[in-house]
C-alpha cells in the first residue's frame, strides 16, 4: 500500500510540472535565389534551463528533414518569439513543407504546421 501511495504521489507531483507543448504561432517564408529563409514564431511555456521550447524542424510532406534550427537558451520573459534559418534548400516543385517544435523535456510537438509554398 505505501508504495502504490509513493508511486501516486510522484505521478501527481510530476503532472502539473508539465508545461503543454511548444506551438507555432507564424511561419513565414522568403525565397532567396535558389535557397529559403524560414521564420518561426513559437510559444511554450518556458520555465528556464530545465525545461524549454529547445528547436524546431522543416520538413517535406514525406517527413524527411529540410531543415533544423536548435535554440540555445530558455525564451521564459519573451513569449512568443521568432527566430529563422535562412539558406534551406527546398526541393523545386516542392508546394508545402511542414514545422515541428521540440521542447527539452517533451519530446517533438504531435501538432505540425503546414506552410504553403508560393511558386
């Protein structure tokens, strides 16, 4: 019995210390020549170096990777901000790609957001 009480209580304890996943609020993009520029604007709940909004990756519609921006620092007073990769390489023909978040505790976002390309 106290080991089912130990067991609830970390469980209880370590829920609500969660922040949700990282969202992406905007996504622009820019072509260069031949190349992209990316800007992501993202929001997560950061609460410092422990847990925080850490990256963030373009995909194509098959889910290989384009592109991947790695954030260095905890974002805890400035929500939502924008950070970009420039120079990716977008396949020609290419209409859509997509933007995943990772946070540092969570794991890859399940939400993707979906970019359409101009031509």
């Amino acid at each position: 019995m106290k080991l089912r009480w130990i067991l609830l209580m970390a469980g209880l304890a370590a829920g609500p210390a969660l922040a949700d996943e990282p969202v992406v609020r905007d996504v622009t993009v820019e072509k260069v020549g031949m190349l992209w520029n990316v800007h992501v604007t993202l929001e997560h709940a950061d609460t410092g170096w422990d847990h925080f909004a850490d990256g963030w990756e373009v995909l194509d519609k098959e889910g290989n990777r384009l592109a991947y921006r790695e954030l260095m620092h905890p974002h805890v007073k400035e929500q939502p901000f924008t950070r970009s990769i420039s120079g990716v390489v977008i396949p020609d023909g290419t209409r859509e790609i997509f933007v995943k978040p990772h946070c540092s505790v969570n794991g890859w976002a399940e939400t993707l957001t979906r970019v359409e390309l101009s031509p």
